[in-house]
C-alpha cells in the first residue's frame, strides 16, 4: 500500500504502525508517532492498523543544546 512517512511517499506491507515502525528500523527506538494528525502511543501502535493513503508521522527525539 502507499502511505506518506514523514511527507515521503512509501511503499509498505506492514499492516500495524508496530510493523511499520520495525520495518524502519525504529523497533527499539524511543519514538513519537501520529497517524493522520492524532498522536499514537507506543502501545496502541500493534493495534493501530493502517490504511492505504495515512499519513503518517515519526519523530525521534534529539541530544544536544
């Protein structure tokens, strides 16, 4: 299916944003994430499914000052 991450297009056959994020390679990784604009907490994301066309946003906090 195609989804937007991150405002790229992206080809997937991950069917959860859970599957998503491992595809990524975000699997261990503390992350926000949100799909279509609503926040998704990182235990809703195994049973938040996605649908061709989401628009889906990832954001990986940063070190630094």
């Amino acid at each position: 299916m195609q989804i937007l991450v991150n405002g790229e297009h992206f080809t997937t056959d991950a069917n959860s944003l859970d599957e998503l994020c491992k595809t990524l390679g975000f699997a261990d990784a503390k992350i926000a994430t949100a799909v279509n604009g609503s926040f998704v907490a990182a235990t809703a994301r195994a049973r938040t499914r996605l649908a061709e066309a989401d628009e889906i946003e990832i954001v990986a906090p940063r070190q630094g000052g």
